[in-house]
C-alpha cells in the first residue's frame, strides 16, 4: 500500500505533477535531513545537503529503475552527497594548511586532535561531538544501524559494499564510540 | 593455565562477534554457540549488555535532531520544471470529466500545439548556434579536442595519444611505469579499488558525464570518472561538449608528466600562473602550491581559469 503511493508519487512527479515531489520530501525529507546532520554534524551544513539530495532525486528520478527501494537509493543519494561535503570541506582545510603526505590524507585530520579530546573531557559530550570522533566510514554505518534502523543488508545496497564490511565497521564503530562513551560518562 | 587461556581465546573469539550477535545476523550455529558462552561468561555478558545499553542510547538520542527544512523553503530552491499537460492527475487532485470538455480546452490544445512548435525550432535554432560554433575570444571558431587530435601525428617521446581518451593514455603510461615507482604501484591499485563518484563530478563540474556500467577499475575509455586517490585526484572527461582534463597529483619524483622541465613554459590561466607543456595535443600544466606540485593534464586549448579552478578545489577532496 505504501509502496504503491510512493510509485504513484514517482508516476506523478515524472508526469508533471509537482505534489508527486511534495509527497515523497514529506515522507523521506525527515530522514534524509537527519542522516545527513549525524553524518555532517553541523545543521546548517545538513540543511544544504538535503536540498542536494532532493534535486539529486529531481535530477535522476527518470532513472530510479526499482530495482532497490526508493528509500533505499535516497539513503544512498543521502551518504554520498554527505560524505563528498565532508572530504570536501577537510580537504579544504588540508590544502590551506601546506601539509601535503600520503600519510597524512589517509587520517582524519583533526577529529582526535588534543584540543578536541580536552573539550570533550572538560564537558559531558553529547551523541554528536562523539559521532564526529568516529571516522566517517564508521560513523556512517552506526548512523545507518543505530539512528535509521536499517538492516545490515539494505545498508550493503546503500553503500555498495558486502555485508563482511557492514559487520567489520559496525563492529568498530560501536567499539570505538563505546571507549568514548565510557570515558565521557 | 591451559584452561585460563582457552577461556581467554573463546571470549576474544565472542567479542569480535557480539556486535553481529547483537543484530541477530549470525547463522543459527553461531547464534546458539555464543548464548551457550554468555550464559558462563559474566564478563562477555557484561561485554554484551554494555553494547545494548549503546545500541540504545544512540537509537534514542540520535532521533533527537533539529526540525528539517520544510517543504515551503526547499520548494523554491529545488528547481522543478513547470508542470506540463498530464497524461494523468496524483490521487489528491481531481480529473477533468469528459462532461467538462468544451470550446475552451478545444482551443487551449491549439494553443499548446503552437507552442510546442516554437519551442522545438528555437531548441533547434539554438542547438544549431552552439554546435556550429566553438568560438575562442576572438570569435575564429575553436578546435575541438577530437579534431586536433585527428591532425595530430603519432606520439613519440611521451605515451600520450591523442586519439585515445586521456584516462586510457594515464592509464598506460603508469602501467609503463609500474615497475619504476613503488608509489605509482600503489597509486594504481588504490584507484582501481575505488568506485567513480560520477555524482559529485556532474555536481562540481557540470560537464555531461557518460558513464559505462563496468566501473571498478576507475577509468573508462572516453568516459569519465573521479579517482578517490591520494595520489590522483579528478578526472573530467565529457567528449560530448569536446572537453577533456585529468589533473594528477605528483607524488613522486620520475613522474613521466614531470620530467623534462625545461620544456615547460610560464603561462597564465584564468589569472593562476602556471607552467606548461605542450605534448601531442595535449598541454601538461604545473601549478604550485606551497610545497604541492600539482599537474593538471589537458587537451590543448581547452583549459580556462574556470575549469583549472574546479581541477584545483576538486582534488582536494580525496
């Protein structure tokens, strides 16, 4: 029943009809806006991503084939609109401060820096500083997992990886944001 | 001491294993085989309900996010062409009944067919402007990259080809020097790991992009593609609109690109000094920054201030 309006929303918006757009950001802007933001942590930021997203999904709509769910690909539109803004903005960052290593690229660059980790010390930190401490590949999947309730399976399709991989950063990220937690407590 | 070690080595085996237990994503077997284990284990048991207890706290406090934007406000950003006649109307709207059919809608479809009509022969008009011109800042029609490169004789010192796309040619050349550097090595298989982000490439680039289905290696005769690579960056490639650029970090010294200096000369590009090198229809362009020294790879006479500034930003983002 619900799949059926969602189809009916596609059907509509591919036919002209701008409610079919309406119908489908009233059903999955909410999650959209929230995936983003634990991903981003930063709601001005999110704010700008899930506007990405939904022309993203006006962009591309003729091509949604079915063949996931539509939640499904606007997850997957969602992620990676996401986590392209926040290499993005690092990578900024990395190019101004005149440090170019191979080494370097590959870590976060300030996520575990000293004044971060005395901040959080200083303060009981809340779910997002800690969020914004995991490496986006695991905050990603715990985001998906804890936050969206998504199974391991549908977070393979929204990432594109195997679901070996689902289990290995689920697994670390929960270990990791654990650690934090317990010594924030 | 034995048994102490074997508890150690069953309870290492469960905790790497809890959090799939957790989720209910483990075969039967393996389910059974770990309860059995937290039934005598205090410290895994406890290992377990801690994860509980996060799994918890994250599910609870994440839903605890600021209002998202309401539709009014993305309405206006999103841009949603206008609407046009309908094959058929969504369930909230109600249909035109065929007792409501008369000399009106009879003259509105007259209507819309002339303006059908004269929006197809001002797309063609407008069509045929662009595609019989390329013109440079003089007005002289340019080039484009597929007919320089037709008249451009085989290459002899560099691998570049300009009858073959520039991820083909890159591709070759770092083959050719696989053996030569570690570090191209690595760089290979680091992009042939990575999926094309061809969604942020439209996004930043706004080149046409085709995209072939068989992606993993991350080039693609003349298709296009971004290498989520430390040590190469953006691959813009859109023979559609004749505009073709690759930019390339340097990460090691006895990079082909990087050789032979005294062949480059000073130029400015769009008010960013630079050096180039032309080389069989294509120019190779150093750009610095600070201890970086970027190379940016494009056929000739295609690159402008605009495109280098989007190569530059675009390869950060790695």
């Amino acid at each position: 029943m619900e799949e059926n309006l969602e189809k009916e929303a596609i059907d509509a918006f591919l036919g002209g009809e701008k409610s079919g757009l309406q119908f489908l950001y009233e059903r999955h802007g909410e999650r959209v806006f929230r995936t983003c933001y634990r991903i981003l942590g930063e709601r001005t930021a999110a704010e700008d991503i899930t506007q990405e997203v939904f022309i993203r999904v006006v962009q591309k709509m003729h091509s949604f084939n079915g063949r996931s769910s539509f939640s499904t690909w606007i997850y997957r539109i969602s992620v990676n609109q996401s986590l392209n803004a926040l290499k993005k903005h690092r990578s900024r960052e990395f190019m101004q401060s005149g440090d170019f290593d191979e080494n370097t690229l590959a870590k976060d660059p300030d996520t575990n820096s000293p004044e971060r980790i005395l901040a959080a010390k200083e303060k009981k930190e809340d779910i997002q500083n800690l969020l914004q401490r995991l490496k986006p590949d695991h905050r990603t999947v715990l985001v998906l997992k804890e936050i969206e309730g998504l199974g391991y399976s549908e977070i393979a399709d929204v990432l594109k990886v195997p679901i070996g991989t689902v289990m290995s950063r689920l697994s670390r990220g929960r270990q990791e944001f654990k650690k934090m937690w317990a010594a924030t407590a | 001491m034995d048994k102490k070690r074997h508890k150690t080595d069953d309870c290492s085996s469960v905790c790497d294993q809890l959090s799939p237990f957790f989720d209910g994503e483990l075969d039967h077997k393996e389910m059974r085989c770990i309860e059995d284990h937290l039934r005598n284990c205090p410290e895994c048991r406890e290992e377990f309900e801690l994860l509980g207890n996060l799994s918890k706290y994250l599910r609870v406090e994440g839903q605890k996010t600021p209002e998202p934007p309401v539709w009014t406000a993305l309405e206006e950003r999103i841009p949603i062409e206008k609407e046009v006649p309908k094959r058929y109307a969504f369930r909230k709207k109600s249909r035109i009944s065929d007792g409501e059919a008369n000399l009106t809608t009879g003259l509105s479809i007259w209507y819309r067919r002339f303006g059908y009509a004269a929006g197809l022969i001002l797309i063609f008009t407008v069509t045929g402007y662009f595609l019989g011109i390329n013109r440079g800042p003089d007005n002289a029609r340019k080039e484009t990259p597929r007919e320089i490169a037709k008249t451009v004789p085989e290459p002899t010192a560099f691998a570049l080809n300009p009858r073959h796309s520039l991820g083909d040619n890159l591709i070759n050349l770092l083959q050719s020097q696989e053996e030569k550097s570690s570090g191209f090595k690595e760089f290979l298989a680091f992009s042939q790991a990575k999926e094309a982000d061809v969604e942020t490439l439209e996004s930043q680039a706004g080149f046409k992009i085709t995209v072939s289905e068989e992606l993993p290696r991350g080039f693609e005769f003349d298709k296009c593609y971004i290498l989520n690579s430390i040590c190469c960056s953006s691959v813009y490639s859109s023979y559609n609109n004749g505009l073709e650029v690759i930019s390339v970090f340097q990460q090691a010294p006895g990079h082909p690109f990087a050789s032979n200096f005294n062949a480059y000369k000073n130029k400015d590009i769009g008010g960013v000094p630079c050096r180039v090198m032309e080389v069989n229809g294509f120019e190779v362009v150093q750009v610095n920054r600070e201890r970086k020294n970027l190379l940016i790879v494009a056929r000739q006479n295609v690159l402008d201030g605009e495109i280098l500034t989007a190569a530059l930003t675009s390869t950060g983002s790695h």
